[in-house]
C-alpha cells in the first residue's frame, strides 16, 4: 500500500455530514496541529493536511479558510503557508486609524495611563471619538483602567514595547490578493 493512502476502514467524513461536536473537535484538532507545525516553519498545504488525522480531514479546508480569513496564517506563494506572527490569533483583521493611533499612544504612557480628553488633545482628535476608541480597546481586552478612574494604559509592558518598537526588526511576508 502507498504511504499516505487511507486504509479501508478510515473514513473521511465531509465537512457538510459533520455533527456539530464533531465539527467542533476537528475545528480544535485542526487549529492546534496547524498552528504547532507553523510555529516550526512555513508548510505547503498538502503537508499541513496530511498532520490531520484522517476523520478530521472533511474539515481541513474549512478550517485553514477560516485561519486566513483571521490574519493568522498567509500564503507566501506557491501553496506555502506561514504563521503571521505579528497578528492576535484567530481575531479577524480590522483597520480602524483612530483606534491604531489611540492604541500606539497609549503604548507610549504605559506607566501612568492617559485620559480620554488628554489623548484627544495630543492627538487632535474629538474626544467623543477617542472615547469611542478607548471603549472598543477595552472590550477587546488590550487596554484597562488604572486605578485612578477614566485613566487607561496597554495592558500588558510587553505588548506596550513591541507597539512603540512599529515595523523594526519583524519580518513581514510579501502576500498579495489577486
């Protein structure tokens, strides 16, 4: 028998015939195998799918699809497949400039918080859009209320460095959309 092949009694179950909890388990299988091989090394997608345990395979496209949709794997060419490592995992990718810039000014008072009329003041911003940004910040859970009331800062010191530190020293893939 050839390497690789399936044996008689392996069934490849199509995405579309899954139950629910089976479509959750492979979601979660698919997720964590993918996303150690990544951590290692970009992948071709045939070699990502064949990580995936055979009942889990009807799902695999679904899957990687939604993978990319989140901005947590790109293709780098000719079926390639790398770990975008500067993007939170499984969260969608959304522009939103006034949040960005609030976000990157914030990084840079991470000891003593800003306030959102201080910010929209630096910034030159409205102020009721800078609440609006930090409010959205907050929900997400990248930024929180110090003590002192309607004063925020980044969350975590680290996440505060890599923000001030912008594009220098991460390597960025070149991925186009044709």
């Amino acid at each position: 028998m050839m390497q690789g092949r399936k044996t008689k009694d392996e069934k490849v179950i199509p995405y579309t015939c899954m139950s629910q909890t089976q479509r959750d388990e492979a979601q979660r299988v698919i997720l964590t195998t993918v996303r150690d091989t990544l951590r290692k090394g970009p992948n071709s997608a045939i070699e990502l799918r064949s990580r995936i345990p055979t009942q889990h395979l009807g799902a695999f496209h679904v899957v990687l699809e939604c993978m990319i949709q989140a901005g947590e794997v790109a293709s780098i060419g000719h079926s390639i497949y790398a770990q975008v490592p500067w993007m939170p995992a499984t969260r969608p990718v959304q522009a939103d400039a006034v949040m960005d810039i609030v976000f990157g000014a914030l990084s840079k008072t991470i000891k003593v918080g800003a306030t959102a009329v201080e910010l929209a003041s630096d910034l030159t911003l409205p102020k009721d859009v800078v609440r609006k940004a930090l409010s959205t910040l907050e929900s997400s859970g990248l930024i929180r209320e110090t003590r002192q009331k309607q004063r925020y800062r980044l969350v975590s010191t680290r996440m505060a460095q890599h923000v001030r530190q912008g594009a220098s020293g991460r390597i960025f893939a070149d991925v186009r959309h044709g």
